[in-house]
C-alpha cells in the first residue's frame, strides 16, 4: 500500500507522540465507547418519568464513594503542574 | 452505607487520604530541589526546571558572589574555583537573555548582598525580540522589576510541586533514576548531564544544529528600542546601587561559532561597543573581559566522523565551553598565576578598537586547521 500512497502524494512520517501516548488514546476510546456514560449510570431521566425503571448504576456505598473521591483528586490534580523548559527555543 | 452523610465523609477521608499521599511523596522526594528535605541523593528533573529550582536554592544559598549567565556559564563556571568566595552560586539559566538575568540578579539581591557578581555575556541575550522562556515566572521573584517586594513569591510553586500530577509523575520519575547523581551542586550543571556530547555523532548533530540555526542578532526590536540593551543598563545601575563588584565577561565559543557571530561585518563590533558605552554610562567601575578569538583554545579541532567517542579538551560542541576553559576564564579574571597567558583581556573604551583589531588580526593568520580561511 505504501508506494501507491506515496504516489498520491502523502508522506509517511513518524508519530508526533510515544507509544505509551498511543496506549492511553486507546484506553480513552474504549472508555468512551463502552463504558456507561452520566445518563446511564444516574439514570436520571428515567427515574424523573417515573415510570418501571432498572436501578442506578450508581448507589450511596463505598465502592462508588472511593471511586468518585478518586476521580475527583485527579481531576484535582490536573488543575495545575509546573512548566519545563522547552530546548528547542534557543 | 445508608446514609447520605456517611457517603460524604467516606468521599472526604478517601480524598484525603490520596491528596495526602500524593502531597507527602511529592514534598518527601521533592523532585526540583525546592522544599529542601534530604531524602534523595539525585533529582534529574531540575535540568528541566532549572528556573523554578534555582529561584528558591538561591533563597538558601546565602551567596557572597553571583555567576550569571546563560547556559554556557551554568556549564562551565565552577562556584567552587579557589579564586571565589566561599559562598558562590551559579545563578545562571538556560538560554536566558539579558532581561531574565536582570530579574534573577535582582531576585538574589532581595534574599542576600551579593559582593561579587561575575556575568559571562554574548551577542544573542542581547537579542532585541527575545522573549523571556515559557518556564520563566516574574511571581516567583521577591521583587518586581521596580524593586517592589512581592512577600508572596516562595508560595507559588507550592501547589504545582506539591499537589499536581505532573510532580507526582516526576517524583516517581525520580526516584526510579538509577543514572549518575544529578545534583546541581551550588547551581552548576553537573558534568554528568553533558556526557552524552563525548559521544561524535551528538557532538557533531548539536553544531549542525547551533550552525543551522545561526542567524543575524539584531538588537533593536521591531518598535525601534533596544530592550535588552536597556535591561543590561538597568542590571548595570542594580549591581552598582547595591554595591557588588561587577566583572563581565564574553563566552569564550569555539571558533566556529565566533565566526558565525561576525557574520554579517560590523555587527558583532557594533554590539560590544554598545556594551562598553552602557558601561561607560551606568557603572564604570565594571570590568569588561573579552575572551573570544582564534586560539590553541576557541579552534580545539572537533572529532572526525570515523572517532566514536569525542576526545576534545575545551568544549562540549561548538557552543558550551568545559569547566576547564571555566577555569582559565576565572584564573584570568582574578588573575591567579594558573591564568593562561593571552587569554582573555581587559577591554574598555580605549582599548576597544585595539580589541577588534586583535579579532582581525587573529583571525587572518590564525593557523590552525579547524578553521578554514
């Protein structure tokens, strides 16, 4: 395939990224595409109507705490960080 | 749990506990050198943060003297040569220019007096559109550029190098470093950092790099102004006013590079004099050294492609001089008996035109082989 590619005019260059980057935007689809997003997990719209609903996801134990209190110290964390200096600017 | 407030607490102690651990190992490896606890013997990271980690060292350093510079004074000035006080610190930064000089010169003077203060010097700080670097932070300073104390300033990197994760990363990245013992001792690189260039093929990609991206140093900004030049008036009328003996001297560059910053004719010349009238203006007692030219030492020929490991003397690659030119640049200054006779000179308004016609004359009938004619 390559040489009819580069015959089109594309060029094939390296990724501007490592390849543990490439792992975590893996990781990250997959988590957008799979796992339940707010709606599902609160089922919030479906407990409004009121109607014969399967249960939360989420409920008041432990396990969801922990796991909220986490997400929450990392969001947390990501607030601020420090600035290296960049070599290629001299 | 069964109750609301139970949740709550159980999310508030979970919370803690993480931030907590995270903020204890940060503060415990201190990764930049910042917090001062004695818990690791090396901290790779502060070449990357040399800024940050040198804002708060020299809080602690209770310096008599002052190196300063860009990195080729980090490099290569020891602050511990015989010829210095007991108490000096290399306050020099990477790829600064004269303004971030200005503002660290004025940083350390609010924290200690410095009695001496040594400023290695070339063409590019005085680079009229440079800007100061990304890393670089005016809150982190005890004082503005008018000299108004900001009482604040040790405080602003408590939450990036406590409770962030890049530190948390960094603190790991730390502790897993089984290379030499990085330390930066007194704010001089360690030599340990530099050994990656005795390899020939870095060595001989980092000139073609620094040639590659040789250009003409203008001075004056694009609104008509000289800001660097004024910067170094200001440093100028700083060391005077707080009575610090000022020696000033030019980087001793390879040969090569010296030949790249008078490329375009006039210019380089034009440059020191701007130097010597801003001396002449703001604090004559200041000394001057020019220690470029064509010598046994700026043209060290480089390795040949076919030598695997650099066995050059002087220098790293054509722009950081060794510690041991360092030497010989501060054997000169205090004019110690090690000092190299006709390396480096004294250069004032008088001996100015003298001095370039040195450079010339050098420069005409240098013999050595590394540069060609």
């Amino acid at each position: 395939m390559a040489p009819v590619v580069e015959n089109l005019g594309w060029k094939f260059a390296p990724l501007p990224c490592s390849p543990t980057d490439v792992a975590f935007l893996i990781v990250a689809l997959l988590v957008a595409l799979l796992a339940p997003n707010t709606e599902e997990i609160f089922r919030l719209a479906q407990r409004a109507r009121a109607s014969e609903v399967a249960p939360p996801l989420w409920r008041l134990s432990r396990g969801w705490s922990t796991a909220c209190a986490l997400t929450f110290v990392v969001a947390l964390l990501h607030l601020t960080g420090v600035t290296e200096f960049l070599y290629f600017q001299f | 749990m069964r109750s609301g407030s139970q949740y709550l607490l159980w999310f508030a102690t979970i919370t803690a506990i993480a931030g907590g651990v995270v903020a204890g190992v940060n503060l415990g490896v201190d990764p930049y050198g910042i917090h001062r606890p004695n818990t690791v013997q090396s901290r790779p990271r502060i070449r990357d943060l040399e800024r940050m980690h040198k804002a708060h060292a020299i809080a602690d350093a209770n310096a008599e003297a002052l190196l300063l510079g860009n990195s080729r004074v980090i490099v290569g000035l020891d602050p511990h040569h015989p010829a210095l006080p007991a108490t000096t610190y290399n306050l020099a930064i990477s790829a600064s220019n004269i303004y971030e000089t200005l503002r660290y010169f004025q940083h350390a003077a609010a924290l200690c007096s410095p009695r001496l203060v040594i400023l290695g010097i070339d063409p590019g700080m005085f680079e009229g559109d440079s800007l100061p670097e990304v890393d670089f932070s005016e809150g982190r300073l005890a004082v503005t550029r008018d000299g108004r104390p900001q009482p604040g300033w040790a405080r602003t990197d408590l939450a990036p190098t406590i409770l962030s994760a890049s530190a948390f990363v960094d603190s790991a990245r730390t502790l897993a470093w089984r290379g030499p013992s990085i330390r930066y001792p007194d704010g001089m690189r360690d030599e340990a950092l530099m050994t990656p260039y005795r390899t020939t093929r870095k060595l001989l990609a980092e000139n073609e790099r620094w040639k590659s991206r040789s250009r003409e140093i203008r001075l004056g900004d694009r609104n008509g102004r000289a800001p660097q030049v004024e910067a170094f008036g200001e440093l100028l009328r700083a060391c005077r006013t707080n009575g610090a003996r000022l020696v000033i001297f030019t980087n001793p560059v390879h040969a090569e590079l010296l030949d790249l910053m008078r490329m375009k004719p006039g210019a380089y010349e034009d440059w020191m004099t701007r130097v010597v009238a801003a001396i002449d203006a703001e604090y004559p007692a200041a000394e001057l050294w020019d220690f470029c030219g064509y010598n046994e030492i700026t043209c060290e020929p480089f390795p040949g492609p076919d030598e695997p490991v650099s066995k050059m003397r002087w220098y790293w690659e054509i722009s950081h001089y060794r510690r041991e030119v360092g030497d010989l640049v501060l054997d000169a200054l205090f004019s110690r008996p090690e000092a190299r006779p006709g390396f480096g000179r004294r250069v004032t308004r008088e001996t100015l035109a003298e001095n370039f016609e040195r450079l010339n004359r050098e420069r005409a009938s240098t013999r050595f082989a590394a540069i060609s004619k």
